[in-house]
C-alpha cells in the first residue's frame, strides 16, 4: 500500500502505510518542508499501517526539525506505537 501526503491550512495529512518501502520518500518530503516552514504538522488519522522503520522516519523528522529549531508534531488517532516511542524513549 502507498502513503499519500496531502496538504490543507498547513497541516500534512498520511493516508496509507508508512513502512520499510515508504519511508525514505516520507523521510525526504518532510525535509524539504521544514527548509522552507519553520512549522510541521501531521495527521495520522488514515495511517494504516506503521512499522519500526515508519516510527523511526518520524523519529528522523523529529531529531532534524529540533536541531532546525523547527515545531515538528504529530496529531490524530494513528499507531500507538508511535506516540509510545515518543513518550518512553529520548528522541535527540
């Protein structure tokens, strides 16, 4: 399954899966927007499916908008595992 990222009032919403095949592209796109936007906000809601290397894009995106000193947050009712990673373990 593909991920999709649409764009609305400065909010990126992912529908699909964020997994091994996806996530370089996931990674790559996210680092292009916060050169230009000192702001990042994603909507999981439609994530259907998120794997390690998926948690670790967002962990990639996270650590990059930090030493940017960019906003970098994840909203909705997506994958557990992926607010757990954020909550229980350092990110920087």
């Amino acid at each position: 399954m593909a991920l999709q990222i649409l764009e609305c009032n400065g909010t990126f919403y992912l529908k699909g899966a964020l997994n091994l095949t996806t996530s370089y592209p996931f990674i790559h796109h996210f680092e292009n927007v916060l050169k230009s936007t000192k702001e990042v906000t994603v909507n999981i809601d439609q994530v259907q499916e998120i794997d390690r290397s998926g948690v670790d894009a967002f962990k990639t995106i996270y650590c990059n908008a930090e030493k940017e000193h960019k906003q970098f947050s994840v909203i909705g009712n997506g994958c557990k595992d992926l607010y757990d990673e954020f909550r229980y373990s350092p990110v920087a």
